[in-house]
C-alpha cells in the first residue's frame, strides 16, 4: 500500500478516536470548567501530534545540492572524454550538422544491449540512493534515479548521432541507436518496476569484467572499459531461496543465488567482425543483502554488491561444448 495512504488512514483513524475522547468530557466541562478546559488543550494538543508524520525527514539540502553537482559534473566529464575520442574531429572525419540513425542490433552479437539495460540500471541507482540520503522519499527518489539514469545514457546516444562524417566515404563514425536506446529504457523501467513490485528484486542484473589481451596491451580503441567486450560478461541472477517450492526452499541456502551469464569472445578491435564466439554460463553467486550488516549506509553498500558477479564455480557452454570450471568471472 502506498505510504501516504497508509498515514492518511491512520490519522483518520486517531483523529476519530480522539475526538470520541473529546466528546467523552463533556459532563466533566460542566463541573470543573477550568480543568476541562487544560484536558481539552491537552487533547488538542494530542490530535495535532497525531496530524505529524512519525517518518518524516525534513530534506537536507547540502546533501541534496551535492548530488545535483556530482551529477551535472559526471554529465560534463562524460561529455569532455567523448568530445576527445568517439566525437572527435579530426583530418578524416568532419562534422556536417546532420543526424545519423544506425541500426547495430549485431554489434557484438548484442552483449552491449545488455550492457546498456544494465548502465542505466546501475546509474539509476547511485542517483536515487543519494537522494534518498537527501531524505527525498522513496517512490519518488525511484522515479528520479531512473529518469536520472534514462537520461545520462540517452544523452550519449543523441550525441552519437550527431557523430562526425566520413570525409571521403560520407559514413558516420557513430550513429544513433534505437536498439541501444531501448535497452536503456528497459534497464530504467526495470529499476522502477522492482519499487512497485518487490518480487522482481529477485532477478538482480550483474556484470563482472576482467580486462581482455587486447585491453592489457593497449590494443583497444581510446582504453575504454564499456567497449571491452571481449573482457565482459553479463549475469541475471536468480536469488533461488525465494523462487524454489518451499520443500525445497528450506535446504537451499539463503546466502547462496544461481546466476545465468552471457560473453562473447574474438572480438578484438572490432565488434562487428565475423567469427565471433558466444559463451552461456551457469553459475553460483552470492547475495550481498546476507551479510550482517545493518543500517542505509551498510544496506547501500550491499545493494550496491549485488550488482556484482562473484567469482564462483560453474558451467560454461559454448562452441568448445561444455566445461565445469571452479572460478567463472
């Protein structure tokens, strides 16, 4: 039930009986007006206590003010790193004002799809957790952090598609991405959609990353960690406790979750060329929210974690068949 509901019913409910009290003193006003009049005060008093939300917090501004500067100073860093490499022109490229529209659902075989889901995801987040440090309410430091995380990443996918031209060929180095920016929205209205509907938190989307040869020596276009596709794979997990029939639910451990995962290797400098080579993975995984550690800043943290893939034992199946390893990550 809505929290605002459930106050107003409340309320309604000690307002009504308070004044029962109040009608209940009537005879007593008539002997003794003056110490009537004091209870009566008292009882007043006590109605307008009842009026006051016990889970109010005033806003706190500084706090609230930091968060709307980390996020504009995140959007201006993003916006000066890709102005001098993804957006830069240079002797090969120009930029003519026109926007490009790409189509780029085979771009490394769609692991950036779930990677965008998951950034805006993980944006959506960090915005809303710091505004709930502001005191902000929930429901609506939800909807904040998800248009927060929503924006940033279209931000980036506008901007693509104002990309520079090719001088002699006339491409866009970069483009606009429908199916990027659908990704994007799935990953905020998911974030939204676990507020409203609690039983979806126990599908958690992760990532774990260890940077690919190509990455280690330097090969990659710019250094960049999101385009490292090679060293990426990314997880759903499934928190197994909640979701077993409950015969089975009791020997499963609570701390323990099952994760299904996604890679795709061979992709090298460009994540377009042919050859490359999907990997599914089955593995276990651990939900951070078991650690016993209590209060906002420790359940922060923990939230945080669970938008992690632990290093654990699993199964990987590709192109090679099927192998058990003890580390996946």
């Amino acid at each position: 039930m809505n929290k605002a509901i459930l106050n107003i019913i409340v309320i309604f409910f000690l307002s009504l009986l308070l004044t029962n009290i109040i009608y209940a003193q009537s005879d007593s006003l008539n002997e003794n007006k003056h110490k009537s009049l004091n209870h009566l005060r008292e009882l007043q008093y006590m109605q307008q206590m009842a009026m006051v939300n016990p889970l109010h917090k005033d806003i706190n501004y500084p706090v609230l003010g930091a968060v709307g500067l980390s996020y504009a100073y995140i959007i201006y860093e993003i916006n000066n790193y890709y102005k001098n490499t993804w957006w830069k022109e240079d002797s090969n490229y120009y930029y003519d004002g026109s926007f490009h529209v790409v189509h780029d659902n085979k771009y490394a075989l769609s692991l950036d799809k779930f990677g965008h889901a998951y950034g805006t995801s993980v944006i959506s987040h960090f915005f809303s957790s710091g505004l709930q440090a502001a005191n902000v309410n929930q429901e609506l430091a939800t909807w904040l952090g998800a248009f927060g995380g929503l924006s940033m990443q279209l931000y980036v996918e506008i901007q693509d598609g104002f990309a520079p031209t090719d001088k002699v060929t006339g491409e866009p180095k970069w483009g606009f991405s429908p199916e990027d920016a659908i990704a994007d929205f799935i990953g905020a209205s998911y974030f939204v959609a676990r507020y409203y509907y609690p039983y979806l938190n126990n599908f958690q989307l992760r990532v774990s990353y260890f940077p690919s040869e190509a990455m280690r020596n330097g090969l990659k276009p710019d250094n960049n960690i999101s385009d490292d596709y090679d060293g990426q794979k990314m997880w759903l997990a499934f928190r197994m406790k909640n979701l077993l029939p409950n015969n089975l639910a009791e020997y499963w451990p609570s701390c323990l979750m099952l994760s299904a995962g996604y890679g795709v290797t061979g992709i090298g400098n460009n994540a377009t060329d042919t050859g490359l080579q999907p990997s599914y993975y089955l593995a276990f995984d651990i939900d951070a929210e078991e650690i016993p550690l209590h209060g906002e800043f420790w359940s922060f943290i923990k939230n945080t974690l669970n938008y992690i893939h632990f290093p654990m034992p699993g199964i990987k199946f590709s192109n090679d068949g099927v192998q058990f390893m003890l580390i996946v990550y």
